[in-house]
C-alpha cells in the first residue's frame, strides 16, 4: 500500500531539501498514518483502496509529521512534556467511526 502522504510531499511540507533524513521522515509518515486509522477507526487502505484518502485526512498527516519531526523528543530542558494535541484533530472529525 502506498502512504497517504509521500515523502516528497512530507519533505516540502517541513522544508527539508535534502535526504539526510529520509529514513526517519518516512517513519513519521507511517506512524502519522497508524496514528489517523487510530484515531479515526478506519483502516486507509480498506476504506480507500484507490489511495483517495481526503484532503483532510492528509493534512492533518502533514501538521502530525511536522510536529513529531520538530519536537524529537518528549524531554525539553530536563522538564517531561507532553506533545500537544491541538485544534488540528478536529480535520478528522468527519471521518471518525463510532461503535
């Protein structure tokens, strides 16, 4: 299965013009996905098996990539923090199952 969002997509998303790091940007884009089909009780690739995975769904993949790729680790200055949920979560609304 093809990701949602493609690494060329997730590089210019975070400004990033080289491939250092591509490895580690497309373990954020597998767990922003993983993350989305938690979050929204859908498997992607069942649900759109064409790849046609919202714009909505996408972007908010985009916004998780970029904050798991700036914030690297969950200690700041020997303080625990949490990574912050934001009003971002509310793109997926529309599509979160409910059993």
């Amino acid at each position: 299965m093809a990701e949602p969002v493609t690494l060329e997509e997730a590089r210019l998303h975070l400004r990033v013009d080289h491939t250092d790091e591509d490895a580690l940007i497309g373990s954020l884009i597998i767990a922003a996905r993983e993350l989305a089909e938690h979050e929204t009780g859908r498997v992607f690739s069942t649900d759109w098996p064409a790849g046609d995975v919202p714009a909505s769904i996408r972007q908010w993949m985009l916004l998780t990539i970029g904050t798991l790729y700036a914030n690297r680790e969950t200690l700041v200055q020997g303080q625990q923090t949490e990574l912050p949920r934001s009003v971002c979560d509310g793109l997926l609304d529309p599509w979160r199952t409910y059993t």
